[in-house]
C-alpha cells in the first residue's frame, strides 16, 4: 500500500513543502523509502505543534490582557468607593476573607479597613499606582506596583510619599474579588503615617 502526497497535505500544508520527490515523477511514497517518510512525518509534527504552541501564547497573552483590564477597572472602583465610603459597592469587590497587610505596619480584616475609612483613615489627596508586574495563575491574579500618594489628613498631610503594594484577586462565580493586599511605604515608618509609630524602628 502507498501513501499519496496528497494524503499527507491533508494533515497539513508544510507537507507540500517537505515532499518533493526525485524518482521520475511519482507521486507516492512507496515501501523504498521509509527513512523518508519518518522524517518528513518527525518534520511536520514539529512543525504542527510549534504553530500550536503559538496560537495558545498567543490566547494565553490575550486572556491575561482582558483580565487585567477588568482588574484596573474594578480597582478604580474601590478607588471612587473609598472616597464616596460606598460600603455596598466595597462589599462587592472585596471578599468577606480579604486580609489586608497595612502599610500601618499591622494587619487588617475587611471589617477594620471599613472601620478606617469612616475614621477618614485612608483620606487622599491624590494617588497614582502604577503597576509593574502583572500574572494569572487560574483563578487567581496578582497584581504587584508602586503608587504616589499624598494623605489628606494624618501626620503627613500633604507630603509625597511612596509605597509599594501587591494585590491579589480571585474569580469567585464569574466575578474578580480582593482577597488580600500587602502595602509598605518605601523609607519610612508606616505607622507614623497613621500616627502610631513602631518603637522598634524609633530606636
């Protein structure tokens, strides 16, 4: 039995380029040449998932894009959700779990951030987060940056001040929800921002 070129090109169409036969015009690769026919089938195997593999980078990068971009969008939500103290809508795009490690050197519960913002606790002049590192691992997104924030109140009212922050987030039911954040201000003592200086770095 023999396998006709034309068979092959129907798995795919490098196959029109690999086949090129030098035995007085036949069109089929008979018993005589199996080395042949193990190489060009090796060849366009590779090549098939090689162009596999990037048509998936290709539809991981987008997934990853269109999460990210409903990420930057529901942050800019909790964002006009903390200035109008928009509880209802907090409670939407912050998990009942969410944990918080302050920039106030402590550690926060939902409930104790909510308790912060109505002791205007996290009043801002302005903020501009910029995010540097951005990745999905299945339900979860991990958002990693820096933002320059000036407090409205407190302390350092008015100064500039930077901070490093990792967010995380996870799709819950369709939805992306906080679940946890980490923030630290970049050289100096998180507390004494909030009025509560740590002894330990007084010292």
């Amino acid at each position: 039995m023999s396998l006709e070129r034309s068979d092959l090109c129907v798995f795919h169409p490098c196959f029109r380029k690999l086949l090129t036969w030098r035995s007085g015009g036949e069109r089929s690769i008979t018993g005589d040449h199996p080395m042949k026919i193990i190489l060009v089938a090796a060849a366009a195997i590779l090549l098939i998932f090689a162009e596999a593999g990037g048509a998936c980078a290709q539809a991981d990068d987008a997934g990853v894009a269109a999460v990210r971009a409903q990420i930057e969008f529901n942050d800019r939500a909790v964002g006009r959700a903390i200035v109008t103290r928009d509880f209802a809508a907090l409670a939407t795009l912050w998990s009942p779990g969410m944990v918080v490690n302050s920039p106030g050197n402590n550690i926060l519960t939902r409930a104790q951030v909510f308790a912060a913002i109505r002791e205007d606790k996290l009043a801002y002049t302005s903020v501009k987060a910029v995010t540097d590192s951005f990745s999905v691992s299945r339900d979860v997104a991990i958002d990693m940056g820096h933002e320059a924030i000036v407090m409205s109140n407190g302390p350092m009212a008015g100064r500039p001040l930077i901070r490093r922050f990792t967010d995380v987030w996870q799709n819950v039911g369709g939805s992306w929800v906080q679940i946890a954040r980490q923030a630290t201000y970049v050289g100096i003592d998180g507390g004494a921002v909030y009025g509560h200086p740590d002894p330990a770095l007084s010292r």
